[in-house]
C-alpha cells in the first residue's frame, strides 16, 4: 500500500485519513469519506474513487459523477 494519504477540508481545516486501499468519495450516507454541508449541490452521491495502485501510487477516478 501507498504511503498514507490524508485529505484536508479546505474551509474547517479537518484532516482526513485515507487508511483503506479502495475509498469512495460522496454524499451518499454510506460513502467512505461523505461530502456534507454546502459542497453537496456540487458533489454526485457517488462521486469518486480512491484507490492504492501497484506501483505504489494514489488514484482518483471520478465513477461517472454528473458535477
């Protein structure tokens, strides 16, 4: 797995650890990492993939988000 990774929220500051090789952003309730609050208009319930490559690298793709 790749070096940890961790998400920031740009307006809190809230650091977000991504400790799973597959997470799935939205907000959707049952989302790994779920988008609440005002950035919900702009965010699909299933938006994006994260995910631990091979060669040991961090992936993000979006799942066919309309936003």
């Amino acid at each position: 797995m790749p070096s940890p990774l961790r998400l920031r929220d740009r307006d809190s500051g809230v650091v977000i650890p991504v400790d799973r090789p597959r997470s799935v952003l939205g907000r959707d309730s049952t989302a790994d990492i779920a988008v609440v609050g005002e950035r919900e208009r702009v965010v699909s319930l299933r938006h994006a993939e994260i995910r631990a490559a091979e060669d040991g690298t961090w992936v993000i793709a979006d799942l066919g988000s309309s936003n």
